[in-house]
C-alpha cells in the first residue's frame, strides 16, 4: 500500500506485513496531541478508532468531536504534514464508507465530511483538511 500525506481508514483485513507504520499510538493519544497541538509524527499509526466510537454513547456526537477537532487544528496538520493511518477492525462501504456496529453502522462520513475516497479494498483515503 502506498500511503499519502492525509488520513487513511484501513481495515485489519486488508493489511499485510509491513503496511502499517512503525510509530503508533491509541485514538486517545492521537486526539490529544492535535487538541494541545503536540508533537504528530510523520508517518504514525493510529489504533483504537472504531471501538472508541463504537463504545460511545453516541457515536455520531464523538464524530462531530473528532470532525471539529481536525477542522479546528487543519493548519498546524498542514504544517505537520502526517501520514495518520488509523486502523479499524472492519470498514464497509454502502452509501458510504461505515464501520459496522451492531445497532447501525458508523458513518465515517462524519468525521471526514465526505472527503474519504476509496483506494482499495477496505482502504479509504482523506486529505487533511477536513472541511473542503
């Protein structure tokens, strides 16, 4: 897989030896770090997504959370320049990139505001701004 600069959503499914980036850290850490604007590694992968929204109570209000989050801090992104590749146990594409939940699928369409393209099987890509 060949990873741009920008988010990428991979399922576990589709990777292979390899893919995955040798920097990694949780969601938690992930949304920290933008919010006080810490340190983002270059290439980093980034675990824990689809159960951190799928243990939310409402998954939809931590979406928006995580969308403003990016929207809020796009130009300290841009000056960073990351390769963020989060790693989902399983993404779906319907109408639309989802991660599947038991009582209704998660739109990823929340966070990424429609910007998510499909570069492969279970591999879904974003520029880092969010909000064009």
């Amino acid at each position: 897989m060949n990873f741009d600069i920008g988010y990428h959503v991979v399922s576990s499914e589709v990777l292979e030896q390899g893919d995955t980036f040798d920097t990694e850290m949780s969601i938690v850490e992930f949304l920290r770090r933008i919010n006080f604007m810490g340190e983002i590694p270059f290439d980093v992968t980034v675990y824990g997504l689809s159960s951190y929204l799928r243990g939310a109570e409402n998954a939809d209000n931590i979406c928006n959370y995580i969308h403003r989050l990016l929207s809020e801090r796009v130009n300290f992104l841009l000056n960073q320049n990351p390769r963020v590749q989060f790693v989902v146990d399983e993404v779906e594409f319907w109408d639309e990139p989802v991660i599947p939940d038991d009582d209704r699928d998660i739109r990823l369409n929340e966070i990424f505001h429609g910007a998510l393209t499909q570069e492969g099987a279970g591999w879904y890509s974003s520029q880092l701004n969010v909000t064009s």
